[in-house]
C-alpha cells in the first residue's frame, strides 16, 4: 500500500552543510599550527557529506519513491528542496497526466468484419507504490493493456446496424458510451498498476481495406432504398390528396379507370429521376 512520506525542509540541512563545511575548511588551513585540529575537521567533512547526500529537489509534479535496504519506506509527493535519510534510496516518477495514442489495429467486430481501431488515451499515476513495484515496466504494462482493452471493445459491438440491426449500441454511432465503457475497462485493467485513465476516446474507426469498399457500396444502396422509401411513401400521400381535392371540389369525377391512370402517372412524375415531358392530348382521357 502506497504510505506519503514528509521529509524535513531541506533549506535548514543545507544551512548545516553549508556551515559545517566552512568550518571543515577553517580547520584544515590551521592544521600546519596544531595537528589535533585535523580530528575535527574529518568530523565536519563527514558530516557536510552526509547532510548533502540526503538533500533532493522534487519538481512540481513529481514524486519519489524511497526504499530503505529493498524495503518499502514511503512515497514523497510534496516539492522542493527536502532532506531525507541519506541512507534511503530513492526513484523518481512523474504524476503529470500523459498522452498515449495506441497504433491503429486490426482486429474483427462482432459479426466477424475486419476493422481498424484506434484511440487516444490520457492517463497518469494515482498510487506510486503500485507503479513502482506492482509492474516490471508500468508505461510498457499501459501501451499493452490499453491495446488490449480496444480489441475487446471492438470484439464486442459490430461496426454499424447494417450487420446487427437489433444492435444498442455499435461502434459508429455509439459515440460517448462506446468511450465511456473503453475507459471503465481501462481502468479496472490498469488499476493494478496503479494507473487512473482520465479520458479515453476513439480517434480512428473503418472497415479494412479489403472489405471497404463492399460495404461503401452496401451503405450507398441502403441509404438510396431508404431515400426511395421515403419518396415513394411522399408520392401516395400527394396521389391520395389529389384524388381527395378533386373528388371534395367536384373539379371532375373519374372513374375506376380514370383514377387508376391517373395515380400510374402522377407516380411517374413523382417517382422519377428525371423531370417529366409533358404531352398535349387534344383528344379525350381515352384517346
């Protein structure tokens, strides 16, 4: 378990260092009068080193780790210049939040389509203990882990709803709760390093090359069936209206026939991809 440490202000050691030096010095150019002073200058040197070994600086942000003839003492989080045992050993370790983007990997989706994932993920350290002596490498344990956890998302949820229509959730539109469920799974895997994930977002999302290309023409003739659906719904709703307008108004009445070919050719002009040629019938509806 993670255990901070307070070490003592270093600016007070290194006042003792410092006078203590000098007064190692003041008694080495006196030795040549009385030789006994060289019994006190040894004393000083000793203690200047000593004092010196034991001062560290930590920058903002950082943190050191202090171990004590391979058992763990404390973890030191504060900044500054600090004193402590000059017997200690101490590693250091950065707490600024880091940036890892994963390379783009490719991997099958639920309905067994390859695809190519990436993301972005920011993180840092939380307990320094874990990182320090729970992993081999924490930054190398983070790269794995992080690809891990992507491929398992990605084995999870298929690409789109064209594959699984009674999807909730796929990759491509499930937007923030596909990023929230990666980072909830980035962090129950990184915890044992002691690693808190404060963001993690999916920065790359296709289909493989060798399937891109299908499933461009897929998604082009799902989105014109769905247009044309759209169209031809419009279309017997205008027909119907027509027909009700002109039956309301009595502009004309029209048989069975007459309905029929009017509805055929009203539904050409609306259905059509191209604008309609008008004809001039100067004959009868018959002719």
């Amino acid at each position: 378990m993670e255990k901070i440490t307070k070490p003592t202000n270093g600016y007070q050691a290194l006042f003792i260092s410092i006078a203590t030096f000098l007064l190692s010095v003041y008694l080495l150019s006196q030795v040549e009068q009385n030789i006994m002073l060289l019994w006190g200058a040894i004393p000083c040197l000793i203690i200047t080193v000593f004092v010196w070994k034991g001062l560290m600086i930590i920058q903002p942000n950082h943190a050191r780790v202090l171990t004590l003839f391979g058992k763990y003492v404390g973890s030191v989080k504060e900044n500054g210049l600090l004193f402590i045992n000059p017997f200690y050993t101490s590693s250091k370790l950065s707490l600024r939040a880091q940036n890892l983007a994963t390379p783009t990997l490719k991997v099958n989706d639920k309905m067994g389509n390859p695809i190519e994932i990436g993301a972005v993920i920011v993180w840092q350290i939380q307990n320094t203990y874990k990182a320090a002596y729970e992993v081999a490498d924490f930054n190398s344990y983070v790269k794995t882990q992080s690809e891990a956890a992507l491929r398992n998302l990605a084995t999870s949820f298929a690409y789109d709803n064209i594959e699984d229509e009674h999807a909730n959730i796929t990759l491509r539109e499930g937007g923030q709760k596909v990023n929230e469920l990666l980072e909830q799974e980035l962090n129950e895997r990184l915890s044992t390093a002691g690693i808190l994930v404060n963001e993690a977002r999916i920065m790359h999302l296709a289909y493989a090359q060798e399937i891109a290309g299908a499933m461009l023409q897929r998604q082009q003739a799902t989105a014109i069936v769905a247009a044309r659906y759209k169209i031809v719904e419009g279309a017997v709703g205008m027909v119907e209206m027509a027909l009700e307008m002109l039956s309301s108004k009595q502009i004309v009445e029209l048989d069975e026939e007459k309905k029929a070919t009017m509805v055929s050719n009203l539904l050409v002009v609306l259905c059509g991809e191209r604008g309609a040629q008008p004809v001039l019938n100067t004959g009868t509806l018959y002719s």
